[in-house]
C-alpha cells in the first residue's frame, strides 16, 4: 500500500470537524451499514422462504454451512488485521481498506441473492460461495477498517465519544428505522417470495452503498496514526505472537472481549428471530403492522438516547450508565418473554429493553478505543489491527454459530416455510394433500400484484417458543451478565494521565 498514490482526505484539520462528523461518520456509512442490516434480518427469511432450503439435506446445510462460513471469516479477520497493522500510507492505515471495499461490497451484495435455479447442489455451491465472498472478503475489509476509524480519528475523548455517537446513530437509523419500520411495513408485503424482486431490491441497496463508503473515505482522518507517523522513533508493529500477547494478558481486553462475545450471542439471536416472532407469535406474516409497532415503540428510546446518553456517560461514566442500562435490558426482555403473545405487554417490555441498551449502543466503541490507549500507555505500542481482529472475529463467528444454533432449532422443532400458489383453489388443494393449516384463512389473504398468493403455515407450540426464546428469552439472562461484568472494567479512571503520558513520550521522541 505504501507504494500507492491515495486520494487525499478532504479533512485537513487537527480537529474533529462538523463536515468530518455528518460526512464521514453519520452519512458516509450508511449504505454499507443498510446493507448489513438488511441482510442480518432477511438474509436467512431469504434462504428459508425464498430459497426454500430449511429442509436441504435433512436441514443440516442451513445448520452447518454459516459456522463453517465463519470459521473461514475468522480467519480472513485476523489476517485483515495484520494487514492494517502492517499499512504505511499518508492516508493512514486503516482508512486505505475502506476504498478497495467500496466496490466489493457492491459486486457480492448482488451475488447473494442471484441464486440460480435448478438443482439443491447448485443452490448450496452458490449460497456457500457468495456467502463467504461477502462477509468473509468484502465485509470483513470494510468492517475492520470502519470500526477503527473511532479509536483512529483523536486522542480527545470527548470528541472520540461525539464520534461513536454519530457513528451509532447511522446504525440505529438503518437498523432501527429503514429496516425495522420500512421493510416490513411496505417492501416486504410488496416483494413476499418473490426471487426476482429480492434480487432488484438488493441490487439497488448494493449500487447504493458504493458512493456512500467512497464518502465515508474523502471525509475520516486518523490523528492518531499520523501523530505516531510523525514521532522521530519508528514504531514497527509487533509480530502475531506479540500480539496476540498483549492482547490476552491486559484485563481490560479480556473483559471487553467477554462482554462483547456475551452481547453478541444475544444480540445475534434476537436479530435472527425478530422476523420470525411478528410473523409468527405475535402477528401474522408481513402483516405490515406487527413489526412496524415492535419497532417503533421499542425504538423511541433510541432516538431520544441521541441527546441524552452522551451527557449521562461524561458525568457518571461510560461503564456506570451501560451496567444500570443492561440490568433495564433484562428487565425489559422479562417482560416481554413472560407475555410474548400481548402486544400491549410486549411493546411496554421492548421500550423498557431500548431504555436500557441506549448506553451500549453509543458509547461500546468509545469505551473500546480506551481501552487500546490503555494497551499503548501499557507497551508503548499500538496493536489496532489485531485488536480489532478479535473483536471481529467474536461477532462473525457468533453470527455464524447463532445463525446455525436457530436454523438447527427451527428445523427440530418442525418450523414450516411458507408456500405460493396462483389461487385460493390451487392453494387448498396443496394444505389438502399435505395436512397442513394455513395461518390465515385462504379467503382472507391479499394477493400479490401478480395475483400470486403467499400462504404461511400455522407454527407449531414448539415452533413458536423456540423463536420467542430467541427474540426476547435469551436475553434475559446476558444481560445480567453483561452487567456484572461491566463492574471489572474500569479503564475510565485512569485514561486521561495515561494520554497524558503518551504525548509526553512522543514528544521526547
């Protein structure tokens, strides 16, 4: 990379500007962000409606293909992060990756979903491979160069968490409004099960998050890696064994990376089973009205933490606000798992669950980039890549487990796809022959543009708790757990003389 002429940062200054928060931060990873997004919630609706592959090969491929997936991008993470570690540019070192995962995530995005028909082994051969170019290449590269873009961008910790914030509001409002409120109010009852519109759908959301990922590169800079660029004491990074000891020996880390595997195999579930819970227990299929509600009332909370979180983290800390905030999460998630069929009930839950994942949410990676100023006043070196590495692998590879722990459940516990038919007639002749009862009556249902109609199946008792511990039950319990952790990691105390002492050390150097 070194040997490549960049195209230059338009942010010039040594400060955080307005332009560098709403362009680089805010608007800048939108697309790719929307993306994932999108495919964290319907990627699997995707393979098991859509694709009709829940029961392929005794519905093992849908269980065992994502950890395989996963195992390959924990991989890809950890030699992305020796990569970064290694990248000498005057654009910095993380912020290079950013440019050649523009196009990427373009190109795989709409591989995804251009399954082929014919045969089940084609469809599986397919699914594998764009899998793995998406999450295990493209993704990865932009994944790990965005998230360093915080702990990157100043020493300043009040500017750093202002950073964190716009950076969680760009994902807040993909997930928490475009595809929480959007998708399945109006795209998903337009698109239903139809392969062709997915395929348009998500190729416009690819082609989308071209522009916007070279923006979020025009418009970040790392201070912090120009500041050691400009240090007269070359600082060469540490070989992998150094690393990863450095990593693994600070307290600090060990629990940030506890808690963050802990938040993620619950989060990831949750993510997996929202879809499946409004469709299924609390509402009917693409209703248009189940999930819009879920996420609206559970998400007012994340809008009003936009103004209030920050304040609250300064004056009473990071770790103290997210550890009060994460015993609300439980309270929250109780709540709606002990009535998780009462849609007054669930909606009172899901606000109380937001209230209290507000901290999480905007302050993590603020909390995250002191901890690796804690590692550099600590051995004087910074080890960015391979920490943030770890902190990838931890959520790949929890999505690839979670993705196949809840199809291996679904499938068990007998989960029925959907069908379509071109006529009520056509339809009751199907549920005839098979046994099977449609969850609305077949008069009752609207048909598609096309005419087509998209029945879905009455769910099984079995069926049904396996999707409500996934949405609400799971987290009950991690977030008490998260937020007995939180009472060890106590790096905030000391962060300001270490950075203190860190510029002192440059500067004698």
């Amino acid at each position: 990379m070194s040997r490549i002429s960049l195209p230059a940062s338009r942010i010039r200054s040594g400060d955080v500007t307005k332009a560098e928060k709403w362009l680089g931060y805010l608007l800048g990873p939108a697309g790719a962000l929307l993306l994932n997004a999108v495919l964290a919630t319907y990627l699997n609706v995707y393979y098991t409606d859509v694709l009709n592959l829940t029961g392929l090969w005794g519905g093992m491929f849908l269980t065992v293909f994502p950890i395989v997936s996963k195992i390959i991008d924990a991989i890809t993470n950890i030699l992305m992060g020796q990569v970064i570690d290694r990248t000498r540019t005057k654009e910095g070192k993380a912020r290079p990756w950013l440019l050649l995962s523009s196009p990427l995530l373009t190109v795989t995005a709409i591989l995804l979903f251009t399954v082929p028909g014919g045969s089940d082994t084609l469809k599986a051969i397919w699914v594998m491979l764009s899998y793995n170019l998406f999450y295990s290449f493209a993704y990865t590269i932009f994944n790990m160069s965005h998230n360093l873009m915080v702990p990157l961008s100043t020493r300043d910790s009040t500017a750093r968490g202002g950073l964190s914030v716009f950076n969680q509001i760009t994902t807040i409002m993909m997930s928490g409004i475009l595809v929480a409120l959007v998708f399945p109010m109006v795209i998903m009852p337009m698109i239903g099960v139809d392969q062709g519109k997915w395929i348009t759908l998500m190729s416009v959301l690819a082609i989308l998050a071209l522009p916007l990922t070279l923006l979020e590169y025009f418009f970040t800079k790392e201070r912090v890696t120009e500041e050691s660029a400009q240090s007269s004491q070359e600082e060469k990074p540490l070989a992998f064994r150094a690393q990863l000891k450095v990593l693994f020996t600070d307290r600090y880390m060990l629990l940030m990376y506890a808690y963050f595997l802990i938040y993620t195999i619950g989060m990831t579930l949750k993510n997996m089973g929202l879809v499946y819970y409004c469709n299924y227990v609390l509402g009917t299929y693409n209703d248009g009205f189940t999930q819009t509600m879920v996420s609206v009332i559970g998400g007012i909370p994340m809008g009003i933490g936009i103004f209030a979180v920050w304040p609250l983290a300064k004056r009473f800390g990071k770790r103290n606000v997210t550890m009060i905030g994460f015993l609300l999460y439980a309270l929250g998630s109780l709540i709606c798992w002990l009535f998780p069929s009462s849609m007054v009930i669930v909606l009172v839950g899901q606000f109380i669950k937001n209230i209290g994942g507000l901290p999480c949410s905007y302050v993590f990676m603020a909390l995250f980039a002191d901890c690796l100023d804690h590692l550099e006043w600590k051995h004087d070196q910074r080890v960015d890549g391979e920490a943030m590495s770890i902190y990838n692998i931890i959520a790949v590879a929890m999505v690839g487990i979670m993705t196949g722990v809840f199809n291996w459940m679904l499938a068990k516990a007998g989960y029925v796809a959907p069908i379509t038919a071109g006529s009520v007639s056509e339809a009751a002749s199907y549920l005839a022959s098979s046994g099977l009862t449609p969850q609305v009556a077949l008069e009752l249902l609207k048909p598609a543009a096309d005419g087509t109609l998209t029945v879905a199946m009455q769910q099984s008792a079995s069926v049904t708790w396996v999707i409500s511990f996934a949405f609400v039950g799971l987290e009950v319990f991690t977030g008490v757990i998260l937020a007995f952790l939180l009472r060890f990691i106590s790096v905030e105390k000391d962060i300001d003389r270490e950075q203190a002492e860190i510029r002192a050390r440059k500067s004698r150097s």
